[in-house]
C-alpha cells in the first residue's frame, strides 16, 4: 500500500513541490513506495520521479532534482510509514510473557520487524518474513541484520519458538549471508534445550558462514515469578555457568585463530552467575555485542578507572549513592575503591535492589522498578543524590516499568535521583556532582 503524507518540512523539498499532507507517495523512479525502508533507499537518487495520489483520487507526477542525500522532507504518520509487524512465535522463554498482568499495554506487544533491525537494531527471528523481503534486504544492502538463532537445529527451533515455521526460516540466514549481508546473532540459552551438544551444533553452523556473521551473543534464559501456564524451564546453575563459559570460549579461540576474531561471546551474566572475572578490553574487540551485555561490565569498569587516574582529585566532600542489580554492585563497590582513595572526602555507597517486582532471580539493573527503589531506599542513608541505570526507565526517560516516574520515587524518596548512562566517564562525573 502506498504511503500517506502526514506532514511536510516548511520550506522542504516536498513542500515546494507542491506535496500536501493527504497525499500518497504511489512511487519514486518507478518503484513501489510502502514502507520506511522502501523510501529512504529510493529517496537517495539525485533526480526523483514521484507519482503522487492527491487527497481527490487524481495522479500526478513531479520531478524533484537534489542532492544524494537531501531529504524530502516529509513525515507519513508512524516512523515505520506502517503499521509494526508483531511477533507470531511463542517462544518457551519470552519474557514478554512473564510480565504480571496490569502493566501499560505497550508493554505487551511483542515486535519481530526487520526495518526495526534497521532503524533500532532490534532482533528478528525472520518468521515473519518471506523470500522477496530477503532479497529486498539484499537489494537494498540492508546491513548488518541482527537475528534471534537461539538453535540451527529445526525441530528443536520449531519446539523452542512454537512455530511450525521456525524452522525452515534458517535458511534466511545463509540466503542473507550469501547475498553479502552482515549479521549479528543471539542465542537464549535455556538449561537442556538448546545447550551442550546443540549449542555446539549452533556455533559451528553459525561461524561457518563468517566472515557474514560478525559476532555471535549467547545469554542465559531470564525467568521471572510470572510463569503460570508457561513451559517449565530452569536457570544455570553456577557450576553449569562456568561450563558455557569454557564451551564458548574454546569456540571463539577457534574463531581467533581461523578469522582473526572471536566472534562467539558469553554475556556478562554467565560470569556473574559463575563468580568469575569479567574479561578485559582486549577480549571484546570491538564490542559488538553491548546491547546483549557481552563486554559492558568490562567497558563500564575501563572507562570508569580511566576517567579515575584522569581526573584531578580534591578534598571537596561529596555524597551519593548507587542504586542497582544485585550482580553488578559487588563489581561497583570494587571500581569505586580507588576513586574513594582519590577523593578520601567522598561518601559514596552502593544499594544492591533486590527484585520483588519480577522475582529475586532477576538481578539486573535495567529490570528493577521504581517500586521495590522505595520500598529498599526509604529510610536509608542517601547523600546529596541518588544515581540509577537509564536502562531501568523507557524511552523518555522518566517512567519505570511499573509505571511510578522518576518524579514519585525523588518524592518519596526525597532525594535527587540522576540518571546515568553505562559509560564510566559519566558515572565519576555524576559522583562528583558535575
């Protein structure tokens, strides 16, 4: 379906073309017009015909004549100029579906969209495409893809995403590989499904079609209390941790010595759960799979140290405190020790929250909620001010996930709370009150 004209950029190219908002954009230099993607690859041409549908039905086509990469000008409703593509799997270890029941709507939908690969990054499990969005994907040189694999082995992806599809979509994969495209991949590992032997299975199918795939995320499966009705399903153990971690790392020495990269990474919270060292910055190379915590203690931790030993010290009290996930606060206790050394004057105190909301299992920051911030903080001691993840709130920066902003927990709490991002540089300057 083509795409309607919701706004025009005053003085854009559009807008002295004659564009209306009601319009529809039919096609540019022939092609369809449908989506996101299919208008900004075929905007980028120097010299634009544009057939448009006016608000009355009737056609007509204008010439736009621009640079490469001027834009048009123009909004078409939603950032996808379509409507977003849900998810048809139910996978075993979704955690969409252990979210408690009451929570706000968008909290539900769960997206399995290739231009949101493109826009946002976002994983697909490339079910819910077909043959001629591959090749458009190709075409267009849409690139990298970031793909959920969780396992290369049909049955068990069919059993694992209760997809009767889920399948026979792997051959996406090779098809994207094949057509020059790079790829991202993640695994949710869940303990008996698809570890051991089947994530060997995995690893060697996957890195067989480097140098297409650059890097490969394996993480744990994440279980909250919310699980009536579900698949029965466990966590690691730690000793069991420990034996991913070496399973793993064997196959990205392999991968070092054959490609020259190690493209096959453990999350951070296999070597949390084990009691091992995080690896250091060497390891990660190039830290291409931050998003699914591989190598961000490591990065948050290099970062802050080094911003430590640059930054000039003083004998200016300052207070604060840390509010986190119970696995990374033994790690910040020990990288705030040398910077407490540095500024002896300093009072600095980090909270490890434990998760009521979700289930004590659930030890990461990004998933703690502004209630069980309360219930944990009221009383304590706070300092000057409050310092939390920005992965505990949503896109605006201000609302937690159940819903309480940022607002009610400084009220209650009577304290102000800052929001710092993973990066070390910024956690010393908000400890220092910068």
């Amino acid at each position: 379906m083509p795409v309607t004209v919701s706004s025009t950029q005053r003085g854009g190219l559009a807008q002295k073309h004659g564009v209306e908002v009601g319009d529809k954009i039919i096609s540019i230099n022939g092609n369809e017009i449908n989506d996101i993607l299919d208008y900004r690859f075929y905007e980028t041409d120097r010299r634009l015909h544009i057939l448009l549908e006016k608000s009355d039905g009737v056609r007509c086509e204008i010439t736009v004549r621009k640079g490469q990469y001027d834009s048009l000008g123009v909004e078409c409703g939603t950032y996808l100029m379509d409507r977003q593509r849900s998810c048809r799997n139910k996978c075993v270890f979704c955690f969409i579906d252990q979210l408690p029941k009451g929570m706000r709507k968008s909290l539900y939908f769960k997206d399995d969209d290739d231009r949101l690969s493109f826009l946002f990054g976002n994983y697909i499990t490339l079910t819910n495409i077909d043959e001629r969005e591959i090749e458009r994907i190709i075409k267009m040189r849409i690139s990298p893809v970031n793909i959920s694999v969780h396992t290369t082995n049909p049955e068990l992806r069919v059993r694992m995403m209760k997809n009767p599809h889920a399948g026979e979509a792997l051959r996406f994969i090779k098809m994207l590989a094949d057509g020059g495209i790079s790829l991202n991949c993640q695994i949710v590992l869940c303990p008996e499904w698809n570890d051991g032997a089947e994530l060997d299975r995995t690893l060697r199918d996957l890195t067989a079609l480097c140098p297409a795939v650059q890097s490969v995320a394996v993480v744990p499966v994440g279980l909250t209390r919310h699980r009536e009705g579900l698949e029965k399903l466990r966590m690691f153990t730690a000793e069991e941790c420990g034996y991913v971690i070496d399973q793993i790392e064997q196959f990205g020495d392999m991968c070092v010595e054959q490609f020259g990269s190690r493209i096959v990474y453990p999350s951070d919270e296999f070597y949390l759960n084990a009691g091992r060292e995080i690896r250091g910055d060497e390891f990660y190379e190039d830290y291409a799979q931050l998003e699914n915590g591989v190598g961000m203690v490591s990065l948050l931790t290099s970062e802050f140290l080094s911003a430590v030993e640059d930054e000039q010290g003083d004998d200016v009290h300052y207070s604060a405190s840390i509010a986190c996930g119970t696995s990374i606060a033994p790690i910040l206790k020990k990288n705030l020790d040398p910077a407490q050394k540095k500024w002896h004057n300093a009072n600095w105190k980090v909270y490890p929250i434990v998760n009521h909301f979700f289930g004590e299992k659930i030890t990461v920051s990004g998933l703690i909620t502004g209630h069980d911030l309360i219930d944990q903080l009221r009383g304590k001691a706070l300092g000057d001010r409050l310092l939390i993840s920005s992965t505990m709130l949503d896109s605006s920066g201000t609302v937690f996930l159940d819903d309480l902003t940022l607002e009610d927990v400084q009220k209650a709490l009577d304290v102000q709370v800052n929001v710092v991002s993973s990066d070390g540089y910024e956690l010393l300057d908000a400890l220092l009150g910068k």
